[in-house]
C-alpha cells in the first residue's frame, strides 16, 4: 500500500507537535454558605496544569451579581490574584499569571477565570457570590444548583461538597432530607451538610444538589416560577440582577475581610468592555449592526446635503 506524501507530512507532524493536554484536576471541592440573599461559594481545586495556562469555572448569567466580584487565592500565595475589569484569554501565558477576572462564553454564560501556574500542580480557591439560585416551592425552601461544574474532557478524580448556613449550625429539623436529592450522599454533622460521590465513582465532572430545607428558613425567596422568570433578556450586558431590580451589594463589610473578598472596594465591570466581549462573542452581530450604522449614516449624509440644496 502506497502512501501519498500529504499523508506522510502529516503522520510525521503528529509525532513531531504534542497535541494539546488538557489539565489533570485530582480534587474538585465547593464550600457554600447559605444566606437570604446570596450563597457565598468557593470552588477548591487541587489541579496540575500540564500545558494548560488558565481555568474557568462557567455560571449562568441571571446567577452572577450585578458586580465583578471574585477573589482567587492559591495555597503557599500571600497574596490575592489580581482581579482584572475582564478576561482575555488570548494574551500569553505569563500575563494571566496571579490574575483573574470573568468573561462572558455567550448571552447567557459567564466564566470566571484564573491563570494557572505552569508545570506545577497547586491548590487553587475561587470564591464568589451566587444571587438567585435558592427559591420556594411546595412547602419547602429549595436550594437547587450544580455546585461541581466541570469540562467533560477534564474530570476530576475526588470531589466534594460542604454546606453550611452563614450565620448558625443547621438543625436537622431544617432539613427535609427525604425530600432532597443530591449526586452521592449527604450526611448532617455538626450542623454542616456534607456530600460526597457514590462509593467508587470516578472520572466526575458534574455534581447536582437539590435541598429541601423547612420553610421559612430563608426570608424574602421567591417562588420557583417567579425566579425561573428571570432570563437573560432582563440582563444587562455586566450580568447579575436585571437593571429594573439592581440593589445594593448584599455583601455585608465583615464579609469583605473574609475570604469573599480583599478589600471593601467593589469596583464595576467596565460596561465598555463588556460590550466589547459580546460584540467579539457575535461577529456576525457585530458586522451586521456596523452595516446598519454605514446604511444609515449614509442616508443622513444624504439628507442633510439635499437639506442644503
């Protein structure tokens, strides 16, 4: 059997250039407290980048608050990650080091990302706020969210999942856990719930938590069909609580100094560079919205020179 020579050059090219190796994460762990008004969560992640060069975790957009807020930190690092206005994931490899920030994956998804130290595996911790995730529904406060999220090509070898209420120990009368569902098992000690992996499983990449605690324990939640209204039309272009609900950071000032946050300063995610991002996530958008502008400013040009006739 003969051999073309495109062929050959391309069997040599594949053992001359590695493919790109996805990176290795042996732990994938969520710490979430429990509020009213938002869940504080960190995402612990025991990772081993190969020749990958940043992480990201994805959150659906109605889920973010209205503000940039997150805080990466990694083990044996004193100091915080630098929070960047928005992330560009084509800058090189040693400019996304010991920086984090978010960027938008299409309308309705939002990544918050982190640079990853190369050929070193660390521990990493992403903490932020989730808004609009907790609801109420047939006589139950419902806690209901994929707390473990991860790349199906990238699957983590033990994962993890610890809950807790922000202020006081969990009762076991203010869980209903024959009404809750959870990917693994879940066990209440000492006021703290915590889920763990079936026995044996491996390679996991998703792990869904469905709590029914008693009703009442959370103030104000909204009913499930009042929360599920919220959609990314509602949005605006910085994520979070639509612009006609927007509030005041929920985030109280002893959570700033708290592993949420470094510092009292919540600066906002630049609306221009938001808008930067949606247009380079649309091209066609974009190039169709310029043509419009072109037509249309030609037809002002016109009219205002015949307007002068």
């Amino acid at each position: 059997m003969r051999i073309s020579k495109w062929t050959a050059l391309w069997l040599v090219w594949l053992t001359v250039i590695p493919l790109s190796a996805k990176p290795v994460i042996h732990r994938a762990a969520a710490d979430v407290r429990l509020a009213s008004d938002y869940i504080s969560t960190t995402q612990i992640l025991d990772i081993t980048p190969q020749d990958a060069d940043e992480f990201r975790i994805p959150v659906e957009g109605k889920h973010l608050h209205k503000k940039c807020i997150l805080l990466v930190d990694m083990l044996g690092r004193d100091e915080h990650f630098e929070r960047l206005d928005w992330w560009n994931p084509t800058v090189s490899a040693d400019k996304k080091q010991f920086k984090c920030g978010r960027m938008w994956k299409d309308a309705d998804t939002a990544e918050l990302c982190w640079g990853l130290v190369p050929g070193k595996r660390n521990k990493y911790y992403a903490t932020y706020p989730l808004i609009n995730v907790m609801y109420s529904e047939d006589g139950h406060d419902v806690l209901d969210y994929d707390f473990i999220r991860l790349d199906p090509s990238c699957p983590a070898s033990q994962a993890d999942i610890k809950i807790s209420l922000k202020d006081k120990k969990l009762a076991p009368s203010d869980i209903d856990l024959d009404h809750s569902t959870v990917d693994g098992d879940i066990q209440l000690q000492d006021g703290v719930l915590y889920i763990t992996p079936k026995a044996g499983k491996e390679g996991i990449t998703t792990m869904h938590v469905h709590l029914a605690f008693r009703a009442g324990l959370f103030e104000g939640l909204p009913t499930r069909q009042d929360r599920d209204s919220l959609n990314t039309a509602d949005l605006s272009l910085n994520g979070g609580a639509p612009l006609a609900q927007a509030v005041p950071s929920p985030v109280v000032e002893e959570e700033l100094h708290s592993a949420m946050m470094s510092d009292a300063t919540l600066e906002t995610e630049s609306g221009g560079l938001a808008l930067i991002e949606y247009l380079e996530a649309y091209p066609k958008t974009a190039i169709s919205i310029g043509c419009l502008l072109v037509i249309l400013g030609g037809f002002i040009f016109r009219f205002i020179k015949a307007s002068r006739l």
